[in-house]
C-alpha cells in the first residue's frame, strides 16, 4: 500500500507518543507500514459491525509534550487527512470514588496549561487555553453508557492482555502530598481496591483534562489546577498539542484523547500499572473503532 493510495481515506489516526503505548496498540491493529516524507505510519484494515472495513494509520511522536505532539498532528494531517484523530496512551488520575488506576478517560473538553508563569516567592500562575470537543465527538462519548453493549468485552482479562495488578499503600512512602490530600488518596484507593470490595473489570469515564509540557506529580500543582478547573479527571502532556493543531489549519479535524489511568497523583503504585494502563487505552480504542459507532469518511468541517 503506498501514502497517495490512502491519502482522504483514513477514518482513523492514532498517535502514541510512548514506545509501550504504540506496541499495546499494535497489537490489537495488525497492518503494514508506509513511509511519507515526515515518517512512518501503520496502517491497519479493520472489520466494523456494519460489516464494512475502516482504514487506521497508527504514529508514534519522537518525544513527550505538546510541542511534539502538535508536529506528528500536523504531519498526519497533510500526509493523511484523517476523519479522526486519535491520542491513545497513559494518564496521570485525580484521585477520586468514580474511577482509578487502569481506568479509561474520555476526553471532553481539553484544558491547556502550557502557558505559565514561575516565581521566585509566589505560586505559579497559569494561562488556561484549550476548548470543548467537537460536537460529533462528545455526542458519542458521552452517550456510551447507552451503548455498552456494542464495545461490550473491551475491558475483560482476556481483551486486555494481562490481569490486574496489585495495589497495596500499607508503606508510609506509598503516599505523598500535605494531610489533606493524602487523606482524599487513601479513601478513594480503599474505595476501589479495599479489602472488602470485590475486584472490577476498568471503567470508561468521559470528562475534562489537563494538558501541559509538565509530567505532573506534584500534588500542590494539580490542586492549584483544580482550584481553575475542578471537574478535571485526568493529566497528560499531548492532548494540548493536538487540539492546537486540529483546529489552526483550513480545515478543522474531530479529536478525542483516550487515556488509560497509569497513575493517581499522590500515589507510588506498583510499576506493572504503566503497561496495564497502556492496554486498557489500546483495548477500548479498538473496540471503539470496531463498534461501527463513529461515522467515517465524513468531510472535514471548514474553520471560520
């Protein structure tokens, strides 16, 4: 297959930006590659449940953040011209009752804190940018909970590769940040992962996130965030990036970040949840594509 054979037929990119995010998604979109002049890109043939196929090309990001993650879009928008564009990878998780670690967050409205100010005796300030999603976007996502049953299974041991692992905050290194917010921690870990609480295949939440340059594990950061924007249910560093570049060009292109939850700020968690989180994120992003739910091929909407 050659890049000008499939240049306005792809339904769906997806962009990782960790080498463990794009091998979980690998796995799942068997394919070939192809080479334009700014990279390479997989492309897979995927059988939908309307009985048709979908066209997915698959790209990694050379690095972390926002500036990166705008090239790879931009790339993938004049090499491609996708339906949609995907970011599919790993999370930071605001501790909460509703979802936790190896969870999938949805993202409906990006908010970006890219932009920022560092002083030398006051809190840092930040500029918030960023916007909702398209509205042929959150209509999905937020009506999945009528539709589970046609991603059903997406989140069973066996779709997803691996078991959970363990989670276990006995150790009083295993949480940080003031009183307060350790508190909040260990409540919603005992909520999710206590000894009376019966094991639960990961959720799917639809919601806000962050966005910014900055991995963040920093518990006074985030809570200044919150302060700015409290319904946030997760923290990454590309989806800003991306949502700059789907709407800065003639022509603006659906969007939608799917973040499996690796880490809850405040938490050391055992290791084995970076690769689960990478699976969960690649398992629902598959079942998704193939549940026939999004319209393909639609025409790009213009930019006013």
């Amino acid at each position: 297959m050659k890049l000008q054979e499939v240049k306005g037929k792809v339904d769906f990119a997806i962009i990782t930006m960790r080498e463990d995010e794009l091998r979980a998604v690998l796995a799942r979109f068997p394919g070939e590659p192809v080479e334009s002049e700014n990279r390479f890109y997989h492309l897979s043939r995927v059988p939908v449940a309307d009985g048709s196929t979908v066209l997915v090309a698959i790209s990694r990001a050379f690095e972390q953040g926002t500036g990166e993650a705008q090239t790879v879009a931009r790339h993938i928008i004049d090499d491609l011209e996708p339906h949609w564009i995907l970011v599919v990878g790993i999370a930071g998780g605001v501790p909460d009752f509703e979802h936790t670690l190896g969870d999938v967050i949805l993202s409906t409205r990006v908010n970006d804190l890219t932009v920022h100010a560092i002083h030398e005796s006051a809190p840092n300030q930040f500029a918030l940018s960023g916007g909702p999603g398209r509205h042929e976007v959150t209509k999905i996502i937020t009506a999945l909970p009528m539709l589970e049953l046609r991603i059903e299974g997406w989140n069973t041991r066996d779709s997803i590769g691996m078991a959970r692992p363990p989670v276990k905050w006995s150790k009083p290194e295993s949480l940080y940040g003031d009183e307060k917010w350790k508190k909040r921690v260990l409540d919603s870990l005992k909520h999710h992962f206590g000894s009376s609480v019966s094991p639960r295949n990961p959720l799917v939440r639809a919601g806000p996130i962050c966005s910014s340059d900055a991995l963040i594990k920093d518990t006074k950061t985030l809570q200044q965030w919150l302060n700015a924007t409290r319904d946030v249910l997760a923290v990454e560093m590309e989806a800003a990036g991306v949502f700059r570049a789907v709407r800065s060009g003639k022509r603006e292109y659906p969007f939608l970040s799917i973040r499996g939850i690796s880490d809850i700020v405040g938490f050391r968690r055992h290791p084995d949840w970076t690769a689960y989180a990478c699976h969960t994120a690649a398992a629902f992003t598959h079942a998704l594509i193939k549940s026939g739910l999004v319209n393909r091929r639609e025409q790009a909407t213009p930019n006013p």
